[in-house]
C-alpha cells in the first residue's frame, strides 16, 4: 500500500514562547519521519482569535501540517499529540485523490 496525503491543524498554548512553540513543531517532525511518513510543509499561520475559551485561552496558536504516509501514522501522531500538554486542539483530515471534471459530472448524473 503507498502512502496517503494527511493535514492535520494543532492549535498550540498561546502563552509558549517561540522556542516552545518550534520545539512542538520538531517533535511532529519527528514523529512522522520516525514511522516512515515525509512532511511536505509546515504552515504557520499564528496567533489567532478562537471560537469560544479553551482552557480558560481565548487565543491560540495555529499551524497546518502537511504530511504523507501509510495509514497508522496518523493514529501514532495523535497519540503523540494528546500525550503533549502545549497542544489544546487538533484535527486531522484525509486528503482525497482530486477526482477530475468528467467523473464528477459522471457521478452527478448516476445521482439524479
């Protein structure tokens, strides 16, 4: 089996210095690269507003991890990220193949 495109959004305690906040990213690193994943890009995206307090914060500090690999990874990178007390947030998605204009077409006309 090859490997799947994965993204998962983190949301790190705002009150961590830049060092803290470098040294989650790292250990995600790590963590994908240790079971055999590749990370395609870390996106920064910072200090944000969030929905509704968590952990009595209104802010938060978010990123998007951009990663491939086989399908335990992600469960081996969320075990990591509950176990780590600076993350307050995380989801992780499965990223589709792009399907092409002609097989959506076909799908919506199988459909109605």
């Amino acid at each position: 089996m090859g490997l799947q495109e994965y993204q998962t959004v983190i949301i790190v305690d705002p009150d961590l210095s830049e060092e803290q906040i470098e040294e989650v990213f790292s250990k995600m690193e790590t963590t994908i690269k240790q079971h055999d994943g590749i990370l395609k890009e870390i996106e920064k995206w910072g200090l944000r507003d969030l929905a509704y307090k968590i952990n009595h914060k209104q802010k938060g500090y978010y990123a998007l991890l951009h990663y491939y690999g086989k399908s335990d990874i992600v469960e081996k990178l969320e075990r990591n990220i509950k176990m780590n007390d600076k993350i307050i947030r995380f989801l992780t998605i499965k990223v589709s193949p792009k399907a092409s204009p002609v097989s959506t077409m076909e799908a919506q006309a199988e459909a109605g």
